[in-house]
DNA sequence: TAAAGCATGTAAGAGGTTACATGATTGG
DNA sequence: CCAATCATGTAACCTCTTACATGCTTTA
C-alpha cells in the first residue's frame, strides 16, 4: 500500500516525506503515519526504486528511478480482490494505466462490490426476519448496502467513461462488441 | 478490533469460530481472517474474559465471562477519534452502551467527519484551481466528498434517535438543556 | 465412498501504529 | 526569543494476512 502511494505520487513529481503525508491525506488516506513513510522511503532507496535530489535545508525529496517507475507499473497492474482503501489508492494512480486495464479492474471491483450487496442485503432480511437485532445493529446494516450501493453507482460513472476512452483509443476494430 | 468484535458478539449469545466470522461477514466486516480469529479466541480464553462450552463435534462454543463482560464494557466505552471500521464494529455494540456514551461517541464521530469533510473540499478546491489532476484523481476527490457528506447526514440520523432515548431515560431534569 | 463444505488450528512474516527523540525554520 | 510548525528518523510492539495442515460431517 505505502510502496504504491510513494511511487505513484513520485511517478508525478519529486517531493520529500512530509509533503507526501499532505498529499495522501488530500486524496483521502488519513492515516499514514511518519513511522510507516519514512522506513518506507529508506527500503525503497535501497531497493534502488527511489533516489534522493539535492536536500534543501531539511528536506530531502526523492525522485522515481527507471527501475522504480517499472515496478510501480508491476503493482499498479496486479489486481485482485482488495479492501477498499487499497482500491481507492489504485484508482488515484489510474492515469498510469492502460485503459484495457483500467476497464478490467473497474469490472472486477463492480462484481465484488455486487456480492457484498447480496451479503449485507440477505443480513438485512434475516434480521428482520428474525427480529432479534437491536435499532443500531439494523441502521448498520441498512448503511452498509446504502454506502455499497452508492459505490457500485461511482463505479458505473467510472466504467462509463473508461469505456468511452477505450473507444477513443480504438479507432474502429471492425464490428460491434462481438 | 477482533477482542471487541468477539466479545460483543459473545456477550449475545455463546457462539464457535466458524459462526463468529459468518455473523462478522452479514455485519459488513468482511476481511477477519481465520488466523486472526481462532488464535484471538484462544488469547482471550487464557486471559479468561471467554470459556468453552461443551464441545458439540468438532465444535467448539465459546461463552463470555463475567470478567469478559466487564472487559467488554470497558473497551466499547473507550472511544477516541478511530477509523472507520472501527467506529462501525462499536457501533454494532451499541445496544451494551449506556445512552450518554453513545451520544458522546456519536458526536465524537461527527465532528472527526466534519474535519475530513473540510479537509476533502479543501483539496478538491486546490485540486480544481490548479487544473492538474486527471479524470480519476478528481473523481476519487468528489467520491470522499460525496461518502462523507452521506456519513454526516447517517450520523445525524443515529444522533437525533439517541437524543430522544436520551429523554425518555431521564424524565424530567428541571429545566431545558444548559 | 468421494466430494464439498464445515471446522479448527499453527507459523512466518508483512505491514502498520505508537511513542519517542531530535533539530530547523518561521512568525508574532 | 518563544511557540508553533515543519521535518526526519528509530524502536518496540501489535495486529492481521497468507499459506499451510488437519480432520469431521453431510449428501449425492
């Protein structure tokens, strides 16, 4: 997680570690601490990913190496079924990947958002049901499948438009869509 | 987290592992892991907040102690600003929660949110202003403005609902509020 | 009786947090 | 010159994940 927010943010522009902690928490990851940042910063210069600028007064920024900008497209690419924060981080970093891959994370991300739907949605059910839950618990679990739903309404914009980039990119590959 | 989680789902009703992780995927907390849950059950055993019932097959039920239940309390009062899987997992226990502490919590919560909230529209203006941030990057920034927004407005719900259990616990207090 | 799902458990390690320590720079 | 904020760093610890291993129980 750390690796690929320092990478994606450097893949931009050089800054140093404070700057990067300002920066994660504007796109919304609030709890990154210096003891995560900084350790963080060190392997990844000995990894030979990262590499330090010029320190001015107390600032030392790093840069992204060749071989770190290779490896941040590797991590940037290998997807699977993540936890949210991790996607959202993915997502801020979208423009450094191709738009067929784009497509497919978004794809995937939709259908694990789409069971988790059916999950909180037949909890709902069989606790009114059933009856048992208290109002708290109930208003959880009627928040969960608000929140999930809004997602998968999020994501629909997105695949939108990452299908409209897509078609952009392709000019005309012969039919329709098989 | 997984103390508070199997505490408060055993303070209900007695309950083995394996039910422990179905009941915690329905509440929405989707990643607890076996390797996280049986070697916390066994902690929990030795520590003697939790006992094994009768063995049913392989099956193993576990029921809480008095000590755990004074334990519980005694984390599920403890609050302070959190994450938010965490606030959701104490919100699920509310009902164990004596009326005030769940409105100090519930307040709590919501000026944490109003902070990101603040934090969110402020990065989205910078963001805007300079016109340096591609499709998605925006997007995710309209998306934490947007969760949060919906967050607040869900808090206020639970809030105005506590303050009127709030009421009808303590009957008349002399005068209005202050 | 074989497969699928139920059920418990361990070991290694990744990844993160908290608390602490230090010092530079800037503004009132 | 003092306080606040900027800035970097370390050490101890905690928590959870991954991968593996095991065996029971139900049902086709």
């Amino acid at each position: 997680m750390i690796d690929l927010a320092i990478l994606g943010l450097l893949r931009k522009q050089p800054r140093h570690g404070y700057e990067l902690k300002a920066r994660l928490l504007e796109l919304g990851f609030s709890r990154v601490s210096f003891g995560t940042l900084y350790p963080a910063l060190r392997r990844l210069e000995k990894r030979g990913l990262i590499e330090p600028m010029r320190q001015s007064g107390r600032r030392k920024a790093y840069r992204l190496t060749p071989t770190g900008e290779e490896e941040f497209a590797r991590i940037l690419g290998s997807a699977g079924d993540e936890e949210d924060r991790r996607f959202n981080m993915r997502l801020a970093f979208f423009q450094y990947l191709e738009p067929a891959a784009r497509l497919r994370t978004l794809k995937r991300r939709r259908n694990q958002l789409i069971g988790r739907l059916h999950t909180a949605q037949a909890a709902l059910q069989r606790s009114t049901a059933e009856g048992q839950d208290d109002h708290y618990t109930a208003a959880l679990l009627r928040h969960n499948i608000g929140t999930t739903e809004a997602d998968i309404d999020w994501l629909d914009q997105l695949i939108a438009y990452a299908r409209t980039e897509q078609e952009a990119e392709v000019p005309r590959p012969l039919g329709g869509k098989k």
